[in-house]
C-alpha cells in the first residue's frame, strides 16, 4: 500500500503541528478520498458532494461518505472537515462521534 507523510495537528490547548507516517490501507477509491482530506485547509469546510466532485467522481456522494466513514486515521486524516450540503454536521467515526466533530471544528475556528 502507499506510504506517504502528513502534516497533522496534535489536539491540545498548543495546537502543535507534527509530521507522522501513514501507511493507508483500503481500497483505491477510499485512498483517494483521504488523499483529497488531508489536502482540506485548516479552518474551511468542505461537503461531501464538493468531495466526489474534486475526485472526479460527482455522482459517487454516497460512496464518499462511506469511505470517510472508514476512515482509519481521524482526525489526522481530517474527516471532520467535511459536513453535509445543507449544512449538517454529518457522521463522524472517530472517537466520540459527532460531538468529537464539533470540537474540532470549534477549534478550527469554524461556526457551528
């Protein structure tokens, strides 16, 4: 599988930004999602819709939010980020659920 580096935040009232090695393991579509996750900024949001789009695969809404569900990495991964079109928070699978979601989100600056 792919290895590649992410620069993530350390969750913590610092904020203090590290490099770790990922090695992603899923299908090529669920890398590719991820892929475009990390490339989120800080602090912006994005929709699922806005994901499959910008992956080339418009009509895949669903399969994207399936492969953000599955994400093995969160948030260093920054799944968080992104939120449904009608401005709902949508899922979140990392510890703590949604409520981990807004959390971060405040964190970021972004208004809940």
């Amino acid at each position: 599988m792919p290895k590649t580096t992410v620069l993530c935040t350390l969750i913590s009232s610092r904020k203090q930004w590290f490099f770790l090695n990922i090695i992603f393991r899923g299908t090529k579509f669920q890398i590719q999602v991820w892929k475009y996750l990390k490339k989120i900024p800080r602090g912006q949001t994005r929709t699922y819709l806005d994901v499959a789009k910008a992956i080339n695969k418009p009509k895949a809404v669903r399969a994207v939010a399936n492969a953000i569900g599955k994400n093995p990495y969160p948030p260093k991964i920054p799944c968080h980020r992104v939120i449904r079109s009608d401005g709902g928070l949508g899922g979140y699978s990392g510890r703590g659920g949604t409520k981990t979601k807004k959390k971060l989100l405040k964190m970021e600056g972004f208004s809940i």
